[in-house]
C-alpha cells in the first residue's frame, strides 16, 4: 500500500533522519502523549479521507475502486467496473454506446462487433448498483449512459473542486490506458 501513513514512536532521536529517508508520516519522542499524536495525526503525509453521508465511494487515484457502505463493491465482469470507470472520468457527461464501446475496446480492431458483450456488462452495472440500492447514481437514456457526479464522494471530484488539493499523488485510473488523457491534464494543473 504506497499511501499507507507510517508513524515513529522511540525514545532515540538518531533514528528520525533514516525514518524520514523511509518516507514516514511523523515520528514521535517519548513520552508519548495525546498532544503529539493529536499533532502527527493532522499532518499525515496521505491525509485520511473524509467520509460523508454518500453511500458510494469512488477512489481513482492509483487504481479504481468503489466502495457501497465501506464495502468493495464486486461486478460479474471486469468491464462493468471499466465501465463505471469512464463514466466517472466523463464527469457527469452522458456517454453513447458507440463512444463506450470504442473506448473499452479502444485496442480491439472488432470493437463495433461487441455489441452483445455492451448489453450485458451495461446490465450487470445497472443490476450491481440496483442490488445495493445505489442505482440513482446512473442516468440512463436510450443509447446514452451517465454518472451523476453530485451522488458520488470521489477524490477526482473533490480535487477538481478544490476542496481536497493535497489527495493527488501522480497517479490517475493507472489500470486503464484510456485514463491518460485526464491524468496528463490532472499533471499540468498539479505542476
């Protein structure tokens, strides 16, 4: 886990220099006390995310994940999490199937043939969400797909809205190439 927050507690100060070349959130003298913990707590080096009243958490920095209710959340197939991958990265934009279908299969020379495999990772994320009473996050037209980015915590969105600035790490989605359009631009802006 490369963001996980490492803090030293010991009573030898000579050790800071080789617990801070290790990458260490803090590092603590004894005696240990509430006030420095309080203090190393609030300036983690990976902060801790807030978690809010939204039931469905989306983390895209690193690899994508979603989490209902602090669970993962589990799909039948990989492409159904694919799916609501690029939905998140369209930031809220309705999506064709001709758009997604190019964009999953972006490698595949027979990507238009996938019209069948469409229709069933579609359902799968639609039955997914629907199963754990998250479905309102989807918008759904005829031949179009979307996101709802307001029903959602995601880090991308906070971190385009500015209000958690410190959360991107240099990686974006880093298991679909796809997603090195946004990552190059979330590189300029954090430059």
């Amino acid at each position: 886990n490369p963001f996980l927050n490492i803090i030293f507690t010991t009573g030898y100060g000579e050790y800071a220099s080789d617990a801070f070349a290790m990458h260490a959130s803090g590092y603590i003298m004894k005696p240990v006390t509430i006030e420095k913990i309080t203090k190393e707590l609030k300036n983690l080096r990976y902060p801790i995310e807030d978690y809010d009243e939204k039931r469905m958490r989306i983390s895209t920095f690193g690899n994508f994940e979603v989490y209902i209710d602090k669970k993962p959340v589990k799909f039948n197939y990989s492409k159904s999490k694919e799916l609501l991958a690029y939905l998140v990265d369209r930031n809220g934009a309705l999506c064709s199937n001709q758009e997604i279908m190019a964009v999953l299969w972006e490698d595949d020379e027979f990507g238009d043939n996938h019209s069948s495999y469409m229709k069933n990772i579609k359902a799968d994320l639609v039955n997914t969400l629907d199963k754990e009473g998250c479905l309102n996050v989807l918008v759904r037209q005829r031949g179009l797909l979307g996101l709802i980015p307001d029903m959602v915590s995601c880090d991308y969105y906070d971190y385009i809205s500015g209000k958690k600035t410190g959360t991107y790490r240099g990686e974006y989605m880093r298991q679909y190439s796809w997603s090195e359009v946004t990552h190059a631009n979330l590189e300029r802006q954090n430059s």
